[in-house]
C-alpha cells in the first residue's frame, strides 16, 4: 500500500467516524428533550411519580437503546479509523527503516 492510499483510507475512516459521532451526539442530546416530553405527557400529579413513569416508559428506553447503540458504532468507527492510522504509522516506519538500510537518509 502506498502512501496516498493510506491517507485516503484514513480520511474516508475519519468521515465515517465523524458522521457516527455526529449521530451519536445528536442522540445523546435529545435524552433529556424526549425524557421532557414523556414527563410532560403524564398523567401523574406527582413531579416524581411522572419522571419516574417517564424513565420506565417504552420510548424512553427505545430512545436510550437507539443512543447506547449509536455510541457503539461511533466507538467501532473510531477504532477503525485509530487502526487505519497505526498503519499508516507502520508504513511510514518501515519506508524510513529501507531508506536507513540503503544508507539514503
């Protein structure tokens, strides 16, 4: 593999994990507006009874899977894109090493 071909590698790894983030972020953001609006919808005249219904509420917990499920790609994205790098890493090495050998430093 030559040099740009690690770099757009990594550039396209980089553009995945980015939009996963993105994704996973934006996820993590809306908790507390949907966590909001299930309490808002409650029917409790208790605070606490109603964030409490809120929690164990179906889409609340659907909206938490989807977020813990969108970090887990976002986390793999990033290890890709982490791997990609250690081996462009890895290459830039050995090329360095061969120009030592060659005696062309």
């Amino acid at each position: 593999m030559t040099d740009p071909e690690h770099i757009n590698q990594w550039e396209t790894e980089a553009r995945e994990w980015a939009r996963l983030d993105g994704e996973a972020r934006r996820l993590e953001e809306m908790r507390k507006i949907v966590f909001s609006e299930v309490v808002n919808r409650s029917n409790a005249t208790a605070v606490s009874k109603a964030e409490h219904e809120a929690y164990a509420s179906a889409e609340f917990r659907a909206h938490v899977k989807k977020m813990v499920e969108a970090r887990t790609l976002a986390n793999i994205a990033r290890a890709r894109m982490d791997a990609r790098k250690l081996e462009f890493e890895k290459w830039r090495t050995m090329q360095a090493t061969r120009r030592t050998e060659m005696g062309l430093t």
